[in-house]
C-alpha cells in the first residue's frame, strides 16, 4: 500500500508529464516561434525532472 505522499507523488509528476507533453505538441506545431528555443529547453528540463524523480521513487 502507497503512502499518502507517494500518491501525492505521482499525481503531481503524472500531471507535469501531461503539461510537458502539450507544450511538446503546441512547438510541434510552430506555436510561440518568438520563444520556441527557451520553451523547448524548458521541456528538456521537465522530462529530465521526471526521469530523475521516477527513478528516485524506484531506489526508495
């Protein structure tokens, strides 16, 4: 059985991962030109987020 804090957990990273992916899909199709670069960065920097969390959460 999951603590309340894991549920917690994974609600919030399984949200950011729905977030990373719209904004993934609005520069796909050549949303926000003027900032795509920053904002694409910004996506790198939220999935390696996810990734480290996922696996911290495997390790504990």
């Amino acid at each position: 059985m999951q603590d309340h804090n894991s549920t917690n957990r994974e609600d919030l990273i399984l949200k950011l991962d729905q977030e990373r992916a719209w904004l993934l899909e609005n520069l796909d199709k050549g949303e926000w030109s003027e900032i795509r670069s920053e904002l694409a960065d910004l996506e790198r920097e939220i999935s390696k987020l996810i990734i480290r969390v996922q696996d911290s959460n495997i390790n504990t």
